[in-house]
C-alpha cells in the first residue's frame, strides 16, 4: 500500500514505536551504578561530627583552619588591642569584620582573638583560646655584613622565616661608605621588613635587631658553643664537614660582604675561635649565601 499527499488509507496496518527501555540503577556497595559507571556517593556527616559542641563559640574546623597572624604588644585579661598602622592596615586594607579570628602573639603566647571593634587606627580582640607554640629549638645570631639595601633586606626576610634569632649588621672594611652612612637611616624599614616577615611565617616572636657594630667588636662578643664564618678559601672546609657532630642548640653566623673579609677580619674572627667554612667553589652572593648557610645550620642542628 502506497501512502499519498501525507496520508495513510483506511485499513493500512499502523507503525509502532519500540517502548523505550528504563535505566534501572543497581547499587554497588555504598556507591550506585548509573548506565554501568559507578556514582560518587553523596557525603554525610557522621553522627559524632554532628553532635561535636561548640566550645568557646568556635567550632572545630575554624580552629583547625589556617589563620593570619600579627603582633599585639601585651594581652590584658582576656582581651587584646592592636594599634597604629597594623590596625590601620588589618582594618582598611584586609576590611576587617567583627566576628573574624586571628592568631594573636605577643612574643611569648599566640591566642585566637576574635574581631570585636573595628575602629580607625584601633582593634580590639576577645581572645578566645591559647594556641600551642611553635618556637624554633636553634637559637642562631647572624652577624650580616651591610651590601646594597635591596639585597640586605631580602636577606634580612628570608632570615626571619628560617628562624633566626638575632641579627647583627656588621660594618665590614669593604662594604661600601655610603651604604654605612645610610644604614642608622633604615633601621625603623629594617624592622618593618622583621615584623611582616615573622607574621608571614607564623612566628613566635620577631628576631632581634641589634645596631650596626665593627665586625672585630662583634665577633669578641659572642660566646655560643659553634660560632661559624664563612670564607672563600680553597682550603676551607665545606661547611657540612664542620657542622658534624655539632650537637649544640646555639649558633653564631658571620658572613661578609661580596667583596669578601679582610685579613685583620679573619684574624680578629680566628681570634674569638670562628671556624671558617665554605659553601663550596662557586661565588655566591651575600643573601644566597644567606639562605644555604641558614637552611644548613637547621638540618644539622634543629630538631624541629
């Protein structure tokens, strides 16, 4: 039978459609399995985690996330206030909110401080809860030749996030006049760069910043069990054959300027029992040698 003009005679036999067949979902264990591939299964929160209690009106997860860190000069009670370009900074810059947490430290403790008044160069804190310390078991002292101010402050932060204790600038024979005479100039910068830098790191405290000294004085005045200088000689040891063995919990770094230590410098430095020790044959510059000097004490001597 022939269909004309879009219609079918009387009696044709009709076109049936095949019934469309269902997807059946199966389990599998605690996933499903949906056209054969297996269905992440939703997540629910166990019976324990949702009967956990609130304690000091934080909960669990926003104490274990991880949190800013800045300074305050002393905690009153349970109270902290934060002042002057940090407030100003925490509060205008990071928009600071009543009700946000901080980790709060005073150089000695680090609480959990809750935003309470946002004002215009003042924060006040309720602290909520006294965190675990993490200070560093290495007490190191850097006795760091002034160079040129962008490099002396980078390596002035990379200092600070691996640890050091106190730092020294030594006004070493080849480090350039005008950048002594600058240096007293620079201090309050040198002590921001401290600060941020230890806030970045989440430390305790903020290393110490002593005046700038004769390299000759400060070597006389340190009396730490390993006192190290670094030196370029071919014939010095590489510094890891020195620091074997070593099993003290202070140190003491001297590393000097890139046009290297004076003779009267390696005297006065062998006079107050430095061990001089290398980095290996290649030339580095001052705050690289920073860093691979610093990161060297750590794993010899640091249990952290």
């Amino acid at each position: 039978m022939v269909e004309c003009g879009g219609w079918t005679p009387v009696g044709a036999p009709q076109k049936q459609e095949k019934p469309k067949t269902q997807v059946k979902k199966r389990t599998w264990g605690t996933r499903q399995l949906k056209n054969g591939r297996p269905q992440k299964a939703a997540r629910t929160k166990s019976r324990k985690s949702k009967q956990r209690s609130r304690r000091n009106g934080v909960s669990w997860e926003d104490r274990r996330e991880m949190r800013r860190r800045f300074f305050v000069q002393k905690f009153e009670g349970q109270r902290a206030q934060m002042e002057g370009e940090a407030a100003h900074h925490l509060g205008r810059v990071l928009r600071a909110q009543p009700g946000q947490l901080y980790e709060l430290s005073d150089g000695q403790r680090v609480w959990l401080g809750r935003v309470e008044l946002v004002g215009r160069d003042i924060i006040e804190f309720a602290l909520v809860e006294e965190l675990e310390q993490q200070l560093p078991s290495l007490n190191t002292t850097l006795l760091l030749a002034v160079v040129k101010f962008d490099a002396f402050e980078w390596a002035l932060e990379k200092a600070t996030e691996l640890g050091i204790t106190r730092i020294v600038p030594l006004a070493a024979a080849r480090s350039e006049k005008a950048l002594l005479v600058a240096a007293p100039k620079r201090v309050e910068r040198w002590r921001k760069i401290l600060l941020e830098a230890s806030q970045q790191s989440r430390r305790v405290n903020v290393p110490l910043l002593e005046p700038l000294a004769k390299p000759e004085a400060a070597f006389a005045s340190k009396a730490e069990p390993l006192r190290v200088m670094l030196s370029e000689a071919p014939e010095v040891k590489p510094l890891r054959l020195v620091l074997a063995g070593q099993q003290g919990k202070a140190a003491v770094l001297a590393i000097g300027p890139e046009g290297g230590w004076t003779d009267m410098e390696f005297a006065a430095a062998r006079g107050a029992q430095f061990h001089e020790a290398s980095l290996g044959k290649l030339i580095l510059r001052t705050e690289t040698a920073v860093v691979a000097a610093l990161a060297s004490l750590n794993l010899a001597l640091s249990s952290d």
